[in-house]
C-alpha cells in the first residue's frame, strides 16, 4: 500500500491566531499560559485536520512562535553570551534572540536573519564558537508527539537534521580565526542521540530529518560528516525519514544512498528530472523513497495525471510498500486553506489548492497508486482531470500586444544612456544632496488608522474621496515629518499601500487576489501574495499621483517608490505553464513605463527595489548563469529608459552577494541600500573586495526589532563603514523600510540616524 504524508504545516492559524496571540503577549496583554493555550489550539487544529483529510504521516515538531531554526537554538542552549544572564524567562530569552529587547534596563539587538534557502522565509542564524556547549532544554519534538497524541492523533515527527544546522549556522565574535561550524558535529551528536532516543521511547515508529544542505554544491563537501551523523544516530533512532527539498541531489545521491536511513525524500515539484537516477540509486537497499509530488511552494491544484505517471516510475521499480507520496516540502510557504476566500470566482478557485487542500491531494494520488476501489476517490480524480483542462484552457489564451513587445526587446532597452561617472555629476548637481545623504527604504509605520480607513474603504464605510483626503494627510504629514528632522532625500511613505507586492498587482492586469491566504515571512510578519494567473500589462499609472503630491510639499527631492520586477515575481504565486523570466519581462516592461511617467511627472530620483534577486538565484551553481541574466536584464530593462539626471536606487535585503557580485554591478543603479546593520558589516568587505563603483548606503540600523539604535551606535557603524568604503559614496540609511515599526520608536531613530550623517560630515569633510 502506499502511504501518504505531508512533511509540514502552516504554523499561524486559519485566522492569524498566533500572530495575534504573538503580538499580544509582546505588548503584555496576554500572559505567557495565555500564548502557549492558543498555540496548542492551533497545533491541535492542524494536526486533525491534515489527518481528517486522509494523510497518514502527519507531522509535529515543526509549530514554532517565530522561527524554527530558532526553536533548535534555544532547545540545543545555543544561545549567545549577550541573551544570557538577563534576568529574563526562557521565552523572553527567546524572542529577545529573535526581535531584540529594550525594556525593563535590558537593551539587546535581535540575532542577524537569513532567508531560508531560495524562499522568502526567514531564520534566525545560529551562532557558533569552540565554547558553545550543547544541552537539550527542551525535546520538541517528544512534546509535540505526546500533545498530538493526547488529541488522538499519532504523528511523524520533524527534526532539523545536525549537518544542516550547523552548516547554516555562523562562526560567533568570539569564535577563533577559522573556526567552521560543522567541526562541533562530534558535541552536538550526543544531544541528537538523546533527542531521538526519547523519541523512540515515547513511541515513535519514525522520524524526519530534514537536512536540506543535501540540494547545495557545498554538501559534496560533507559526506564524511553526513557518513558519521547517521551510522552514530540511525541505531537509536525510530526509523529515520532523510529529508531534502527545493532542489535535486545531482552528484550528492552517491553517498546519501549509502547512509544508513529506512526513508529519503526527494523534491519532485522543483526537480522532477533527478526521479530515475534517485530510484537507480536506492533501487537494491531497504530504502523507502518519499516523493514530492505535491507543490509545498506554490498553490496551483496538482494535476494528478502528471503526477501519478511520474510515480509509477518509482512504484515498478520499487513496489508499493516501499513508495511515499509528499508534499514537495513543508506546507509553511502555502496559505491555510481555500475555505475563507469568499471574493475568488469559482473558475478561479477551482485552480488553486492551498495547504489543507494539498494535503487532500496527497491522500488521493497515494489512494490511486494503491489500486482504491472507492468511489470517493473516482470522482476526485476524474474532477482534477476536468480541472486542469480547464486550467489548460484558460492559459492558451495570451496577450499578443504584451508578447509581442517582450519579443521586440533590445540591448539598448537596458542600458542608461550614459556611465555611472557621468550620471553622477549631472545627478550631484541637479539633486544637490550634502556629503552623507540621508533617506530611508521608502516605507513609514502602517499605523492602526491606516490599516482602519482601508478596512472602512473597503467595507463602503468610507467614500473613495474621503480615504484621498485621509491619504493625503498621511502622505503630508510624513513629509513634514521628514524636513523636521532633517532627511536629505525624502519619500512619501507609502500610507496607500497595502504591500510593497499587492499594491501593484492590484494595479496589473494578469494577478487575483485572496482575503486570508496568508504566508509567515518573519516572525509575525506575514503576507498575503497575490496570483500571477495570465500575462502582465499596465493600464495606466501606478504611483505618479502620490509621488508628485508628496513633492508638491517640498524644496527637498522626493523619491518614487517601486517594487522591481523579480522581487513582484518571487514574491508572487507565479504561473506554472510559462517560465519565469517571460513573467518578469513581462512585469518589467510594466515598470519600465512607471519610470518613465515618474520622471515626466518631476520625480528626479526612483527606487525600484530588487530584495528577492538573491533569493531567486537557484541553489545548484549550474544554474546561476540563466537566471542572472534574465534577472539582471529584467531590472535593467525597468530602470534604463531615463535621462542621465534620474538617480536609480535598488534595495537588497539579507543576502549574501559574494558569488554573484559581478551581476549587482550589471545592474548599474546609481545607488543601492543593503541590509548591514546585523551581519557585522561583513557584506561591506565584499563590496570593498570587489571594488563597487557606485553609491551604496548600507543600513545602519535593524528595522525588524523593536529597539531603538542609540546615536552613539550609528556613529561607530559610520565609522566601521568608512574604514572600508570611500566616503564620496556613502549614503545613510536604515536596514529596510519601516511599515511594520511604530511611530515613536521610528522618530527616535531616525533622529540618531540624521544626528550620526552629521556627526559624519563634520569628521569626514
């Protein structure tokens, strides 16, 4: 019989409930018991609901309240020196790690992010040294198996396996001079042993370990350790599911077919071709395969002929008892569930599955493969069939006039009429900015009566000239804001905005949009992305009326604020039947004619924002070339149709861009702002390294924690900044934009911030 599974699930609820009791228990509204009751009702939801729906390895273990690379920290007392001996609860230590504190006379940053290989969730990074001692604060995942046992549901449990947490993880300040992560294995291995033998204890027939390390060129370089992790912890251990996602094995499945594991899982949604070779691989050992066949990424209803054939693959080789059928990867990237969306049309809620959905696809693809007789199962099967026709149905119909024109691009489209040197004289002149320009990211706190006039607008509660006239006083009253204390280059804040990606899908044709189909990002930063469904055009302008408005108000020079075409697209549900650089050629076409009206309409500098251009480059090397050029091209395509005067600025946000830095330079912005403030400026000496051009302002604060950078901190990461960059290109920033701070920690900062600039030009004349 082949079984079913889902290897995870959305930790935030139908309705948002943890983010609420989140947040709640941060402002001390609810206490402690109250945020632990509405996380087990939660968790309880989940797990029946997945096995409701037919699943039969559910999984626990992998809930989190914030991140849950950071659950293994805090679980294995890796804990930094700087959280520690504050007087603070074992909770509040932890979302001190993850967001910073500075209350009650604790005054600590938050621990630096990353994204979460090529998606747009993020970790917490684990921070290492030859000091760091393993113990197990808590077992997760022998809790969760016991909760979920007592709410009549027995579970697979979800562990992060011990090569990819270290590997991911980084060498702490206080680590010695090449000190590497992965030499700690042989202290950390004990605690696993620990870990996974009460697991057993308590019951457990099996055990997921994720270790998606394996999908990355640099795995190749960890056989030994991988070799020595399993064959130590296999004999202890319930019977262990090895767990890869987002990419193929490629040369890396020579020695994970040899590891000691009753089960590995393979993602065929991102990499169908690797199936033969992995089934070759695994062919004459005890191994179960496990196949992703379901989209974890992604949200388009699985077309279960496709899938079914593929499997067949691995079932004539294998037979059925030793075949899985998964989600490609955890459910934590898709929306809850298609049970709220109340405003999609029934054609087009009929092509998309969210996580709840998916997990029925699984039950469903494994029931056929097993040789079912229901009748249930007929009929959805022979209902996906007419699903997908309709699907495929709907995508041959195109936009001649979008196609046509992505067809007519030119080199010429993508450059600046002239070099970066020349630009930036014409630029210095006509923009008239001092030594140390300050600006922020773009956005200004999304306070609670905006968010209440949108929601009233929505409603019809409001008229639309009512919400302008709200708007427009928000839009002034950040302006005003900005000239009182001083910011050189300025912007309108961004009040109208409900996303920095829904509001120009909004604006688009070719996107549908949900009411609750919600997706963690951060923390309890969650988002809602809207639906690439057909090709991508601009019936008119986007945001030249707010942004003229907001220079109306002021002397000083107002930037345009616009999301870049690969950063819509990543953080989008893009299409499936066309590739993606066709969608971001598409989008930046769109974009390219915003520029252009922005420009005509007296805004002199626009930052078009790329944050997913890291995130989006594939994660095996082979691949990079492809995707660098259409990503690259597509920015350039969107930013180049402008006079030598327009000053170009991009954000990028988390990422590390020493093996791509030749592409940041192709992307020729005059001026590009980086998050910096939480990796120890260790981005600035790529930068240094490579010998970057143009003008660069890396963040000099962390917008997503809470606290407030003090003057003289700015101050010294200026002075760590012009210890490695020419002053001539510095501009002074904060790490990102400020939509989700609140007003007065926002003030308080950017009065440090422009304090700081000052403090610089008086030292660095």
């Amino acid at each position: 019989m082949v079984l079913s599974s889902v290897l995870g699930f959305p930790r935030i609820g139908a309705n948002r409930e943890v983010k609420k009791a989140v947040e709640a228990y941060w402002a001390g509204k609810i206490s402690a018991d109250d945020l632990t009751k509405a996380a087990a009702d939660v968790k309880k939801t989940s797990w029946t609901s997945v096995k409701a729906h037919g699943v039969d390895f559910v999984p626990s273990g992998e809930f989190s309240l914030y991140d849950h690379v950071l659950d293994h920290s805090a679980a294995f007392n890796v804990i930094p020196k700087r959280y520690v001996g504050l007087g603070l609860s074992p909770l509040d230590v932890y979302f001190a790690m993850g967001r910073g504190r500075q209350a009650e006379e604790v005054d600590v940053p938050a621990s630096e992010m990353k994204k979460w290989f090529d998606s747009n969730y993020h970790f917490v990074v684990p921070e290492f040294s030859e000091e760091t001692e393993f113990k197990l604060n808590f077992n997760k995942a022998v809790e969760e198996f016991k909760e979920a046992q007592a709410a009549g549901v027995t579970t697979r449990s979800v562990v992060l396996g011990p090569v990819t947490f270290l590997a991911l993880g980084k060498a702490a300040k206080d680590a010695k001079p090449g000190f590497q992560p992965i030499s700690l294995l042989p202290k950390l291995l004990p605690i696993y042993h620990t870990l996974l033998a009460d697991l057993k204890a308590a019951g457990a027939e099996w055990v997921q370990i994720d270790e998606p390390v394996l999908v990355l060129d640099s795995a190749a370089n960890l056989e030994k350790e991988f070799t020595t992790a399993y064959t130590e912890l296999a004999p202890i251990a319930p019977k262990i599911l090895l767990t890869t996602y987002f990419a193929r094995l490629d040369s890396n499945l020579s020695f994970v077919a040899k590891l000691p594991v009753a089960g590995l899982h393979i993602d065929l949604d991102r990499a169908p071709g690797q199936l033969k070779e992995v089934v070759d691989a695994v062919k004459n050992t005890d191994i179960v395969l496990s196949l992703g066949l379901v989209s974890g990424r992604n949200i388009w209803k699985t077309d279960f002929d496709a899938a079914i054939k593929l499997a067949k693959v691995a079932l004539e080789a294998l037979g059925q008892d030793r075949v899985i059928v998964a989600t490609s990867s955890s459910l934590l990237h898709t929306p809850v569930t298609l049970a709220g969306e109340k405003k999609l049309t029934d054609d087009q809620k009929d092509w998309f599955s969210f996580a709840l959905e998916k997990a029925a696809e699984v039950a469903t693809i494994a029931a056929v493969l097993s040789d079912s007789q229901d009748a249930k199962v007929a009929a959805a099967l022979e209902a996906n069939k007419v699903s997908i026709a309709k699907r495929r149905e709907f995508e041959e119909t195109s936009d001649d006039t979008v196609r046509k024109r992505v067809a007519a691009i030119t080199p010429d489209q993508l450059e600046r009429k002239s070099a970066f040197a020349v630009r930036k004289e014409i630029q210095a002149k006509h923009l008239n900015l001092p030594k140390f320009p300050t600006t922020t990211i773009g956005s200004f706190p999304q306070t609670k009566e905006i968010r209440l006039a949108r929601a009233k607008l929505g409603k019809g509660e409001l008229t639309p000239e009512q919400y302008e006239e709200f708007i427009k006083k928000e839009v002034e009253s950040v302006v005003r804001f900005q000239e009182k204390i001083g910011l050189d280059l300025l912007v309108h804040g961004e009040p109208e905005r409900n996303d920095m990606v829904q509001y120009f899908g909004e604006q688009l044709h070719g996107f549908v949009f949900t009411q609750n189909a919600w997706v963690q990002s951060y923390g309890s930063r969650y988002v809602r992305p809207p639906i690439i469904v057909s090709d991508v055009s601009r019936p008119g302008p986007m945001t030249v009326k707010w942004s003229s408005y907001a220079q109306s108000l002021t002397q000083k020079p107002m930037k345009g604020m616009l999301t870049g075409p690969v950063t819509i697209l990543n953080w989008s549900f893009p299409r499936a039947d066309v590739s993606r650089e066709l969608q971001s050629k598409q989008l930046a076409l769109a974009l390219r004619d915003e520029v252009i009206d922005l420009e005509k309409a007296g805004i002199n500098a626009i930052q078009v924002d790329e944050p997913a251009i890291r995130e989006g480059l594939p994660l095996r090397r082979a691949d990079w070339d492809a995707y660098l050029k259409w990503a690259v091209d597509s920015f350039k395509l969107a930013t180049a149709g402008v006079t030598d005067q327009l000053q170009t600025h991009s954000h990028f946000c988390y990422s590390d861009f020493d093996d791509i830095f030749p592409s940041i330079q192709r992307l020729d912005a005059d001026v590009i702002s980086i998050e910096a403030s939480k990796s120890d400026m260790k981005l600035l000496n790529t930068f240094k390294h490579y010998g970057y051009s143009n003008q660069i302002g890396p963040g000099v604060y962390d917008i997503h924690s809470p606290r407030v950078p003090g003057e003289q901190e700015i101050k010294d990461r200026l002075k760590s900044m012009l210890d490695i960059l020419p002053d001539s290109l510095l501009f002074v920033n904060p790490d990102c934009g400020l939509k989700t701070r609140g007003w007065k920690e926002t003030e308080a900062s950017l009065v440090n911030l422009v304090n700081g600039a000052k403090w610089a030009r008086e030292n660095y004349a």
